[in-house]
C-alpha cells in the first residue's frame, strides 16, 4: 500500500470511528462506511490538511470511494 | 386541563455528576467553586467559577456519554444535556418506550447562551485560517435547539421538539412550557430542562464587562457566592445541566412509574425596565410568583420552601421583598446558588430538582457564605441545611431582558 493510502486509512478510520479491514480500496465512505453528507465534508477538509492539498469543491464530490481520494490527492503531489 | 407530574430526573453540576451526588454534597454544604482550571483565566477580573468536575470523586465521565469522535461534533452544553437527559429518562424507566411511545414523547431543553466557545474558536479560527477551514459540525454543534434535537434523535422521541431561550430563567421556563404542552394533550411525556456551558474566557470577560460576576475572592473562591450576604460582589458563573422527565399524571400511575412531585403552579411576566437589572421593587418577580400561585389554587402562605433566585447580586434582598410580599415570612428559603454558582440556562431546571428532593426529603439546602444578612423573619438557611415539613415548594428564575419564571411544586 502506498503512503498516500495508508495516511488516508488512518484519517478514515479516526473520522469515522470504522474498522481498519472495511476501509478497502473500493469502500465507499457513505454506502459502505457509514458516512453522511457533512462527514464527507469533513474528511475532505481532513485530507487537505494532512497532504497540504486543496480540494475544490466540484472535485470534491468526485471524491466518493476510499481509492478516489488516493487517486484524486496521488495526481494534485 | 391534564395534571402534570415528575417522574425523572437527572443533573450535572459543579459538585457532581448524578442528582443524587450532587444533593448530597449539596446538603453537606460543599461548594463546587474553584479556579479556573478550564483555561488561564489569569489575566481576566474574575478568575474562579464552579466547573464541572472531570476528576475525582463523583466526577463527570464524558465518555460514559458519548465517544471521543462525536464529542468533538458539539459543545459542552450539549454534551451536558445529553448526560443529565440519560439519567432522567433512567430514573423515570422511560428509556425504551413503544413507538406509540415515543410519538407522545417530546424534548424541551433550552439553554441561555449556548455554543458560545464554538462560535468564538470557529471566529478566531476564521481569522487565522480562513473559512474553508470552518467545521460541517460547527453550527448544529453549537445551536441551541440541537440538545433537545440530540436528545430525541438519541432515544426516538417524536413528539414536540422545542427550545426555550430566556437567559437566565431558560431551565424554569423549559419546565412550565413543557407541562403546558402536556397539559394541553400536545404530549404525554416531555424531557425539559437547560443545559450551558459557559466557563471561557469571552464568557467570564462578557460578564465581567456587565459588572454581573464576583471579582474580589481569587484568594478563597468558595467564599464568593454568598447570596443576601452584606459582602457580596456579583455572581459565581457555573455550568453545567439539570432534566426532568413530566409525564401526564394518569400515564405516570398506569405503567406504576415513580412520581416524586406534581408540577402545580407556573407563571410568567415581563419587567419591561432594563437589559440587566430588576425594578428596585421587582414588581415583575411578584407577579410571576402570584400567577403561578393562581394556577396551583394556592395561596402563598402555603409555600414552605423557596428556592430562591439569589444569584448573589444587588438583586437578592430584592427578591426576598417580593417574596415576603407574596407568601409572608413564615417560610424556609435558601440559594443553592451559593454552593454550585450560577448555571444561567440550566439554573431553574436544576433548581426546581433541588425544589422536588427538598419536598421529599424534608431538608431545605443551605446558603452558604450567608453571615451578615438581611432584616428579615424568613429562615434563609444560613450556612446549614433546615429541616421542615414541607408541602408545596416555590422556586423562581430571573434573566436579563426582565424576563420572569415562577414554578411552584407540590409533594405527592
């Protein structure tokens, strides 16, 4: 796993109070690990401050499963 | 109209989690007062308040309340309210009622200010970061309404959802609009009380600007609440919440729940004088008191203890003149305010379940730091609890803006 997605698993699991093994690749953070609308928001805002990134918000709603927020924050280093 | 019982009952306070830890110290005559440990308030006119404790004996346990990731989403005061709703709805056996239930169930817990540390670190956050950095969770942490909204989403509860915002006399008049509404059928059960959480340094600065607050005993804060006391200086702030359970009384009997007092008499009346002090004469207080005399079809004279305002202000020998208007001077009457400090928007709910232990127990707390007090026959309960028969208890709340809460309360 690269580091982007291990430092991404660890802010996941810390926001949403998730099992480390249910954060796969392909987890969706509302369908699969239990997130609503202003979690999301709120681990978006977690990601910008742990890679120093910004995310805007059309490309934020892009940002739907686990292995979009690694690809998404791999392309803006 | 329907009668109006109490069937639960639940606190955090200055001197403990839990309405029974908290009565005891209370009627031992500890005080929950103390230096700031919250923040360093060095550098501010007033430097002690009466926290909440989180260690210790009969401390608070956040995390028996919610976890570490949700407390985060919201202030203190929520965080209390929650809490002090818990332990009522646990004391009531209303914790798991139908669905049926839970659609005759409503909340009603207000608070004075609310979130204000949320909205002053999310201002100085703003500053320095900028607004994007501005938490989801920031605004429903910090609403008023979002105990009573946390609350009936953490038990179901589907009736009316309802938040009263009346500074200081919140908790009393969350009490008396919440049995209102049963005694109007809107509702069978309601949870009511206030919640706040004060204690920061916009807080303590905010009131010390209104020149509301003691400033002179950093050396000995738990001297520093001293209701009708010659020497006294201004308010103690505390935090903190206080939760009833009212329930219609049928309802209560029929599913054999525990009724520890009938809610009799409730009144209301506006000053329309000043922002923050009463009329010399405090015409408002006395006609709040009187109406709710009228509601509970009693005469003052009845009234055994009264839990007073008595924050510890120019305000209190005030207060006990209209009080001695109403029900004579043949009475028991004390501040608790001397020994958990003032809770703004949680003070009346916690005060009137001071008011209802006091009905069954027989013991009327005592006002401490009370030694030269005013001419008056009424036994303000200097410095120890009084022991008395006790029928009918009165208590009152005051707010800025001249807002005025009177309940009365009766044993059952």
């Amino acid at each position: 796993m690269s580091d982007t997605a291990e430092r991404v698993k660890k802010i996941v699991v810390e926001h949403l109070n998730v099992e480390e093994d249910k954060v796969t690749k392909e987890a969706s953070f509302i369908d699969d690990l239990g997130a609503d609308s202003l979690d999301t928001v709120e681990l978006v805002m977690a990601f910008e401050e742990e890679f120093g990134i910004e995310i805007p918000d059309d490309a934020a709603e892009t940002i739907q499963t686990v292995g979009d927020a690694v690809g998404f924050i791999d392309k803006q280093k | 109209m329907r009668r109006v019982v109490v069937t639960g009952m639940g606190m955090v306070s200055p001197l403990a989690s839990g309405v029974g830890a908290t009565w005891d110290r209370l009627v031992e005559g500890r005080s929950g007062a103390g230096t700031i440990t919250r923040f360093d308030a060095s550098h501010l006119a007033t430097t002690y308040a009466c926290e909440v404790p989180f260690e210790g004996e009969g401390a608070f346990d956040p995390d028996a309340v919610m976890d570490p990731k949700d407390r985060r989403r919201v202030d203190d005061f929520i965080l209390y309210g929650v809490a002090a709703a818990d332990e009522a709805l646990e004391d009531a056996g209303w914790t798991d009622p139908s669905d049926e239930g839970k659609l005759r169930t409503g909340v009603m817990i207000g608070s004075g200010i609310g979130g204000l540390n949320s909205i002053a670190d999310t201002a100085v956050l703003i500053k320095e970061k900028g607004p994007r950095r501005v938490s989801p969770f920031f605004i429903p942490g910090a609403l008023i309404n979002l105990v009573s909204g946390q609350v009936g989403i953490r038990h179901g509860f589907k009736g009316p959802n309802h938040a009263v915002v009346t500074a200081c006399s919140t908790g009393a008049h969350a009490i008396g609009d919440a049995a209102r509404l049963i005694a109007l059928d809107d509702a069978d059960v309601m949870v009511a009380g206030g919640a706040e959480s004060p204690i920061s340094e916009i807080g303590i600065a905010g009131f010390n600007a209104c020149k509301a607050l003691s400033t002179k005993r950093g050396d000995a804060p738990e001297t520093a609440s001293r209701p009708w006391d010659a020497d006294r200086d201004g308010f103690v702030m505390g935090e903190g919440a206080g939760v009833v359970v009212l329930e219609e009384y049928e309802h209560a009997k029929a599913r054999g729940a525990t009724i520890h007092a009938e809610v009799v008499g409730y009144g209301l009346s506006g000053d329309a004088y000043h922002i923050t002090a009463p009329p010399p004469d405090h015409e408002g207080a006395e006609r709040a008191m009187r109406a709710a005399l009228k509601r509970a079809g009693i005469s003052g004279e009845r009234i055994g203890y009264v839990n007073a305002h008595g924050t510890s202000t120019m305000a209190d020998t005030i207060e006990l003149d209209a009080v001695e208007r109403v029900c004579g001077s043949d009475l028991v009457m004390s501040s608790t305010k001397s020994s958990i400090g003032h809770l703004l928007g949680a003070a009346g709910a916690v005060e009137a379940i001071f008011c209802v232990r006091t009905l069954r127990t027989g013991i009327a707390p005592p006002t401490l730091n009370l030694e030269n007090g005013p001419d008056t026959k009424v036994n303000l309960c200097a410095r120890r609890a009084v022991e008395g028969d006790f029928e009918y208890a009165l208590s009152n709340s005051f707010g800025f803006g001249g807002t005025n809460a009177s309940l009365v309360l009766k044993r059952v």
